[in-house]
C-alpha cells in the first residue's frame, strides 16, 4: 500500500529565511527517505523565499480556513500520517483530520514551544523574572492541549520535554525529543575554513518576523553594542536578516559600525567572514538555527541563558555565555581578541556537533517511534485518555465555531 503524508504547514517552509523552514525540510526528507508520498498543504500565501517543493517531489496545495473543501480534500487523500506545523494548525484543521481520517496518525511539530516564549516576552515586558505564573498562560492551555490530542508531538530541546514532563505532567509517550538533524561535519572540510586571523568583525542573523531576533537587535543597539565599541572602535557588526522593516533599518549607524546587512543570500559565506556570533536573546525558546549555522562554519558564539537553552554544553564548549549587558560585552570582546581562546572554541565545533546533532541517530529514533505508534494506535490512544477526552469537546466547540463561520462567510 502507498504511504502517504500530509503535512499542514502554518507557512511555505523558507530554508534561507528561517530556522523552522530548514526544520521542515529535513522532517521531509525524513520521510522521503522512507518512500512517502508527501502533500505540503497551507492556507498561507506563499512569497518568492519560499522554497520549490516541486523540486523534492512533494505535491503542494492551498488550502482554505473554515471551509468544508478540506474536508473533501483530505478524505480524498486519505493519508496514514497527518503532520500539524504548529499547534495553531492542529487547532484549525485537527478536528476535520479526526473526523474524516479517524485512523491517521497525527504528528504535532511544535517547532518550539510558543507558550514557553510568549511567557518570557510577557515577563521581560513586564520587568520582572520568568515564574509559573508566566508559564501557565492562556498560550500554553492551547498549545498544550493540541500535543494531549496529537498520538506524537517533536520536541526540538531536551529543556523542553522537562518543561511538559515536570511542570505540566504530560506522559513522554506522547513526546519525542527529535533536534536538528544534521549532517556530519567532516574534519577536511571544517580544516579549509577562516582561521581567527581571516576573520573580521561581528555578526548577528535571524527573521525578524520573529518577535526574539527584534529584540536582540535593539538589545545589541542600545544595550550592549556600545560597551563592545568602546574597547574594539574599529570593529563592527554585522545584522542580518530576512524580512527587515524601517524600525529595523533606521537602527543602522555607520559612525558606530552598527550595519543593517539585510537579508543574507549565503549564510554560510557571510558566517565564516565573522569572527564571533552575537546573539543576546532575552527570550524565545527551541533551539536557535543561527547557533547551527555557526558551530557548521566554525563561528565561536556569546548569547544568553536563554538563547543557550536545550544546547548549554555545547554554547560553553563552542563559545560563551551571559546574562547582563557587561557580561556578554566582556566575553564578547575577550573571544575577539583572543585568538588562543577563539582557536580553542573552534577547534572543538566538529565533535560537539557530530555528537549532539547527528541526523542519522535521531533520524532512526523517530523512524522506530513512528513504527511503534503505527503498530499499537488503538492502544496508544487509549492509554491516552485526556487526549481522546479533548478531542471529544474539540469535535463539538471548534467543529461548531468553523460551521458558524463559514455560515458567516456565505
């Protein structure tokens, strides 16, 4: 029998524009690899960065909000697996899974947790320190709520899955721990790239479409750039960036070094011309995509608590961290002008990411997961009963309210 997904993306994956559109990409190639015939479907309009499925041979199809069309759609289909990119898409079409393909398996990539980031954002607005009360927000009833319907929801960080186990009791059989998935850096490869002495200057890259990449923006411009300059004046750095509007280009300042460079079209050539990645992030959650392309191009990193969250190890051994505007200036300019202490961080890049990031192991793990939930469905769904519990009410309250609408929009 032919294999089937469908994946129901929030956006059209943007590999070169985000972390979570190079996600998308390897889950893909996931299940390519497995002989899947894929769907990508979204009710997002696309844009010219968004990537050519067509290429990989996975079907695209738009898809309408609060129209019984889907419906039809994916009785047709009728696939085995069905992928929610983002808790928000489980929300809108998970009943409609449900009730027309009640046998699909349904997979929640949750990209990282939204609740977890908004209650930090919450909490630094409100300048006061991240506590349960932030944590249990309206967000989190929602995005927790899609994972308890879901027979399998990809955790990115091992922060994360402590996050749901401890502080909120979700059973780990509905969770997988599933990072990156990397290909291995090769020694001869890494071996070729700038050394300390053919780099210059600082860089800090992210979609600032994403409300943490503004942020560390006008953290580093007001906050930290400055203490750097002061001991480095002929240094500068470098921000990229898909997606930046006036309030980010009218950050530039040439007489301070601080260059909008805007949207990267190599990210890998641009990194290795740094010589440190600068990422202060105040909050956020899941594990960073710039910190990934700078450990593959040899870029020593200073971020935050935070923007180390789910890979702290791997920042310490690979850069450094802190927590306060000093903090994170000091070490940022001592691995600057340090070439032993940078040499040392490099060095040590190739190992740490093979080891943590290596996509042939947690590629295997999320293939016999998948098997596994294949196999005992039925009982894995009993065994969840909060789970069968939601998806009941989630059949009469959003069922009805989708109805309402599209009533409305006749």
């Amino acid at each position: 029998m032919e294999k089937k997904l469908l994946i129901i993306g929030y956006v059209w994956p943007e590999p070169n524009s985000s972390a979570a559109g190079s996600r998308m990409l390897q889950l893909i190639d996931v299940f390519l690899s497995e002989n899947y015939n894929i769907t990508f479907a979204s009710p997002c309009a696309k844009t010219q960065n968004a990537f050519d499925l067509d290429t990989i041979g996975v079907t695209s199809k738009t898809i309408a909000l609060n129209d019984p069309s889907f419906d039809d759609f994916v009785k047709t289909l009728h696939p085995q697996i069905v992928m929610f990119d983002r808790f928000m898409m489980e929300e809108q079409f998970g009943w409609r899974v449900a009730e027309q393909c009640p046998n699909a398996i349904r997979i929640l990539d949750t990209e990282d947790l939204h609740f977890l980031r908004k209650g930090r954002q919450q909490a630094l607005k409100d300048k006061r320190a991240f506590d349960k009360k932030y944590l249990f927000n309206d967000v989190a009833k929602r995005e927790i709520a899609s994972i308890y319907r879901c027979d399998l929801s990809l955790i990115i960080s091992k922060s994360e899955m402590e996050i749901l186990k401890n502080d909120f009791k979700v059973d780990e059989s509905l969770l997988l721990y599933l990072p990156f998935l990397e290909d291995e850096i090769l020694e001869h490869h890494f071996s070729e790239l700038p050394r300390f002495e053919e780099r210059e200057h600082f860089i800090t890259i992210g979609n600032f479409l994403h409300p943490p990449n503004y942020d560390v923006v006008l953290y580093l411009k007001e906050a930290v750039w400055p203490l750097i300059r002061n001991q480095l004046p002929k240094a500068e750095l470098h921000v990229y960036g898909a997606y930046g509007t006036e309030k980010v280009t009218q950050l530039q300042n040439e007489k301070q070094g601080f260059l909008i460079k805007g949207f990267a079209q190599d990210v890998n050539e641009v990194m290795q011309n740094a010589k440190v990645c600068l990422a202060p992030i105040r909050f956020g959650a899941g594990l960073k995509g710039k910190f990934i392309d700078a450990m593959k191009n040899g870029t020593p990193i200073v971020t935050t608590k935070v923007g180390a969250e789910g890979m702290v190890a791997q920042i310490m051994a690979c850069g450094s961290i802190g927590d306060t505007p000093e903090d994170i200036a000091e070490k940022a300019v001592k691995l600057y002008q340090d070439n032993q202490l940078w040499s040392e961080k490099h060095k040590v890049i190739p190992q740490i990411f093979n080891t943590y990031f290596n996509k042939n192991h947690h590629k295997n793990t999320f293939l016999d997961v998948l098997s596994e939930t294949l196999d005992n469905l039925e009982k894995k769904r009993q065994n969840n009963f909060i789970g069968q519990m939601l998806v009941h009410h989630t059949l009469q309250s959003t069922k009805y309210l989708s109805k309402w609408i599209e009533e409305k929009n006749k």
